[in-house]
C-alpha cells in the first residue's frame, strides 16, 4: 500500500457533497473526512442518504455538488463541467475503493473462486494462476478454503457476503466501503461476517461503514458518524457518540435502536 | 376417402420423389441455418447497441430502436421481394454483391439470407433484451464497482447471464424462422417448398407437399420438446425446496 501522502494522513475528504434523485434531495452538503487506517461507522435511520454517501464516495452515483478527494486527488471534476462519466475518475476510484453491498451481489454463474478472479484477471490484467492464487487465499482468510468451487446459490448468505468481501479486497483496494452488508442476513449468520471485518480492521484497512449494528461500531469503530436528512449531525469517538450524543436526534436514534 | 389418401398420403409416390424433396429440403436447411446464425449474432449486436450508456450514445440508442421496430413491423415476404427485385437493380452496386453466387450458391439463397438475417435479428434482438432487462441492476454495480467498464461488465456478466434465460425464446425463434425460410421460394430458391409444389403442379398430387411438410416435422418437433424442456429446467433453478434437476 502506499504510503501516506500529507502529514495529516487524509486518505478520503468530502467536501459539500450534495445529491438529488429528482425533487429529492438526499444529500444536503455532507463535509467528511477518513484517514489512513480509519474505520468510520455511519449510523442513521434510513433514507438518512448513509448508503447515497457510499455510493458518491466510489461514483456509483455521482454527486451533483461539492467536491471529493481521494488520496489528494480530486475524483469529480466538479458540477456543470460537463455530462457522463468522462467527468469522473472513474478508474482511478474503483482500482482503489472497494465496495460490499447489502445484496452481495455475487455472479451468479460464477463459482466462488471465479467470483474473486474475475476482476483481477480482465480489469488488473493479472496472470491466471496469479488470480487463482490470490483469489483462493482471500478465500482462505474469509474462512471458506472448502468452498471455491461453489456456486453462488449453494451458499448460505454469510458465505456468499463473504466471498463479496473477498472478491472486493482482491482488487487491492486503500478503501473499503460496506453498504449495511449484515442487513439481509439471518441473525445467526451476522456475526461471521462481522467478524471477518473486524480482522479487516485490526489489520489496518481504512473502512467506511454504514451499519445498523450498533455492538460493532462501538467496538470497531475509530469514529462514529450519525446522519439524518442527508446532513451528518454528530461525529465523533463511539463512546462520546453513542454513549452520550449532543444532539436530539441522535438520542432519539439511538433510543430506537437500542431499546429492543 | 382413397381419393383422399392418394392425393396426400401416397407413400409410392413420396418414395418416387424422396430424393428430389430432400434436396430442396437440404437448401431449406442451410437457409435456416446460415440465417439463424446470423441473426442470432445480429439480435444481439442490436440489443447491445440498445443498451449502451450515456447521452452521447443516445443516437446510436434511437436509431438501433428504430431499426427494431421497423423490421418488426414490415412482412418479410416483402423484404425478401424488396430485396431481390431491388439490389439487382443498382447499378453502383458491384457485381459481385448484385448478384452474389457465393460458394455455388445463387443470388435468390443469399438475398433469402439477407432479408431473413434484418427481420429475425430484429426480433431476437428484443428477446435478448428482455434477458439483459431480467438481470437485476445489482450485477451491473458490482461488475462496475469492481473497475470494469460497460463493454468488460456486459460480455463478463450480464450478457452470459441474460442469454441464459432466454435460450428457451430464442430456440422459439429460430423454429418459426425455419418456417419462414419457405417465404424464399417467392424468388425462385429452389427449398423444399417450391420442388415441392412443383411436383404438384406437374402431377397434380400434393403427396411430395405432404413429405416436405413431415420433413419439417422431424426438425421442428424435437425443437419444440427441447425448448419446453429447457423451461422448465430454468423455472426448477428457481423453485425452492424442488429437486434440483441435475440432482435427478
């Protein structure tokens, strides 16, 4: 991995980032900023635009206003600059940004290992054998060496989450973002996965993640972002956030949750 | 009723002229073949150039669109005629696309080719698009979140598996353009249904009419079996809790 390229060791920083789909504004000037190594938990009810915010950061949906950074490098060419993706780095964001979503979407075709390969091999031009290599490793870390051969629909949802998570980091990513990737599973197969990414923590990724479990990111979390009507209301260390919130609506929030 | 039978049914008259039908009947097979291909390759060139993104594309967009519905709409006993009445016609045209006799193969097979290839390919095109449609939008965000470009996403996981789904349709296709390759003998291609009926013109018996009919038979009905079968065994994917085919 690189190293860190200023003193402050700002790997991400969003700056205004506004978004509307239609008359809808879901992103109302969001001010962000992720350092090397960091894990941010993004807490919110829904339709609070956490997982808009994660799709801008890798241009999924690109941001109509405000300007991202993205290893000092300006990843929007900023608004009225012209139409479609041109506008956007677009590679330089994906070779660096992974991202888990809450479906998984796995290729179903695919087996697991291929999965994992597939990418490395037509994107990074890697060898065969290279991404064969590599893929079953990850694999391995993800605690399914048994399951390469696997296709998609023989996998429990924990497994295939996981294999989502490993096809993800193949690419080498310096950020990973993960879009309430325990939201569609049963409550036994949540901690697996969680548990695969809090090693991804320990070992030093920088992740963003938008999350309703709140155990994780008072646990794993170097920071905690609470967001509500497409701004952030309160940011801050898990235990200032969580255990005593400034603001209303994070207490309200967070009333809701944790009352069950 | 033995007037009847002779009339359609004569076996002694069919074995008389077996081989003069299945001749035609072997062109008919080449038409469909050849043009099937093609059309297949064509439909889904159509209903990629449909797909593609962005607004500088959208001409391209619109004029694919427009090229689908339009061959849709026009009957293709009169594009073959169209075809093969005009392009003869033009003289800037060199000979050898004027009038092509392509491998021993004379100018009315290759005009046949050519109408059939713009009319079906404009239908498969939209049944390989009713595939792409049917691939949920997720699989394209992943292919894209991963650094793949539209055209690497497409041919690497949409596209596999959209045609999946819609080989059962496509099949259907390719049996009613097998049909329709008779549509040929209009301009004097010599497939089964004009030797056919030219026996019977001759002979006044439509027995060697009869046999090309069973001829089509014999292709198309295991077509039609296979392509029911390969309904189901794509709905059983998806039934829950359903042996699973392969397991049987």
């Amino acid at each position: 991995m690189d190293g860190p390229s200023d003193g402050s060791g700002v790997i991400l920083s969003l700056r205004g980032v506004c978004k509307r789909f239609g008359d809808l504004e879901v992103l109302r000037g969001v001010d962000l900023e992720v350092k090397r190594g960091e894990v941010v938990c993004v807490l919110g009810p829904s339709g609070s635009g956490k997982s808009t915010l994660l799709r801008c950061v890798n241009l999924l949906e690109p941001p109509e206003e405000g300007d991202i950074h993205l290893e000092e490098r300006s990843i929007c060419k900023g608004p009225g600059s012209g139409t479609g993706e041109q506008s956007w780095e677009l590679d330089f964001v994906r070779q660096r940004v992974g991202i888990v979503f809450q479906q998984f979407n796995l290729f179903p075709h695919k087996t697991a290992l291929e999965n994992v390969t597939m990418a490395q091999e037509k994107v990074l031009g890697r060898p065969k054998a290279e991404a064969r290599s590599k893929g079953a490793q990850l694999l391995e870390r993800v605690g399914l060496a048994d399951k390469l051969g696997e296709y998609p629909e023989r996998l429990s949802g924990g497994q295939q989450q996981r294999v989502a998570i490993a096809r993800a980091l193949a690419m080498d990513p310096h950020v990973m973002l993960f879009d309430e990737v325990t939201s569609a599973l049963d409550p036994e197969l949540v901690k697996e996965v969680l548990d695969v990414m809090r090693e991804l923590a320990e070992e030093g990724m920088t992740m963003i993640v938008v999350t309703h479990e709140i155990g994780f990111a008072r646990d794993v979390a170097d920071r905690v972002v609470f967001m509500d009507g497409g701004v952030i209301v309160e940011e801050g260390p898990p235990a200032q956030v969580l255990e005593n919130p400034r603001e209303e609506r994070t207490k309200q929030f967070l009333g809701l949750v944790l009352e069950h | 009723m033995e007037e009847f039978l002779k009339q359609f049914f004569d076996v002694g008259f069919m074995v008389d002229h077996f081989d003069e039908v299945l001749d035609g009947f072997w062109i008919t097979t080449q038409l469909a073949v050849l043009s099937g291909i093609l059309a297949l390759i064509w439909g889904l060139i159509l209903a990629t150039l449909r797909q593609l993104p962005g607004k500088a594309l959208m001409p391209v967009r619109f004029l694919t669109i427009a090229y689908i519905d339009v061959f849709r709409g026009i009957p293709l006993l009169m594009l073959i005629l169209l075809i093969a009445g005009g392009i003869p016609a033009l003289e800037f045209l060199p000979e050898w696309l004027r009038l092509p006799e392509w491998f021993g193969k004379p100018d009315s097979f290759w005009f046949g080719v050519l109408a059939i290839t713009i009319t079906y390919g404009a239908y498969m095109a939209e049944v390989y698009r009713a595939g792409i449609e049917s691939v949920p939008q997720g699989q394209m965000e992943a292919a894209r979140s991963l650094g793949m470009n539209h055209g690497q996403a497409m041919r690497n996981v949409i596209l596999p598996q959209a045609v999946r789904k819609v080989i059962a349709p496509l099949l259907n296709d390719f049996v009613a353009l097998t049909k329709d390759t008779t549509l040929v003998s209009f301009i004097a291609l010599n497939e089964v249904t004009l030797v056919a009926s030219d026996i019977q013109s001759e002979t006044f018996n439509s027995s060697a009419l009869t046999l090309g009919a069973i001829m089509f038979l014999v292709v198309t009905l295991p077509l039609a079996r296979l392509v029911d079968k390969l309904i189901s065994r794509e709905q059983s994917r998806f039934t829950r809790g359903a042996p699973r085919v392969e397991a049987l």
